[in-house]
C-alpha cells in the first residue's frame, strides 16, 4: 500500500496547503525585481502573516541611502490597537528579564 493512499483527508489538505505555501514563498523574488525597499518589505511582511497564521509581522531594514524604516502587518479584520499590542510586548518582556 502506498504511503499516500494512508493519509486522511486532514493530512492531505495539510500537505497541499504547505506546498502551495512553499511555491507562493519561493515566488517572491521573482516580484521583487525593481521593487524598491518598502515595497519589498510590505510583500514579505504580507506573505509571512497569511503563510505562518501570525498574529503580526514587524520588518525592519535600511533603505539604500541608509535610513531605518520598519512595515508592521496584521492579518485582515483583525483590529490594530499598536498601543495596546505594544505595552503588551513590553510587559512580557519586562516579566521574562528580556530587554527590548
């Protein structure tokens, strides 16, 4: 009997999912070219959250002249209250001993 013939359905949906996951991530530089910084930043950002189900994805880098810029991205209909999800990450933080 083939390994496959023994997955259930769940597992099955699970592994399409997943490939479909990795053709959609290994995609991206493809649509980076000419893209500047922030563009390519935001697309990493969005695909990150839909791919990984987080609840949010910071990215940080620098610009070619050399400035600091971030892109923060939340899944959609979620509600972004940053202040809230910040005192929040703070205070975590300040209860482990981590340092932000």
């Amino acid at each position: 009997m083939d390994k496959l013939d023994q997955l259930d359905d769940r597992e099955l949906r699970a592994l399409r999912r997943a490939l479909g996951d990795m053709a959609a991530l290994s995609s991206l530089p493809a649509m980076w070219v000419n893209a500047d910084e922030e563009r390519i930043a935001t697309n990493l950002a969005d695909a990150l959250v839909q791919v990984l189900d987080l609840d949010g994805v910071r990215v940080s880098f620098r610009t070619e002249q050399g400035e600091s810029r971030e892109v923060s991205r939340f899944p959609q209909g979620q509600p972004v209250d940053l202040v809230h999800r910040k005192r929040c990450s703070q205070a975590t933080a300040f209860s482990s001993g981590a340092r932000m």
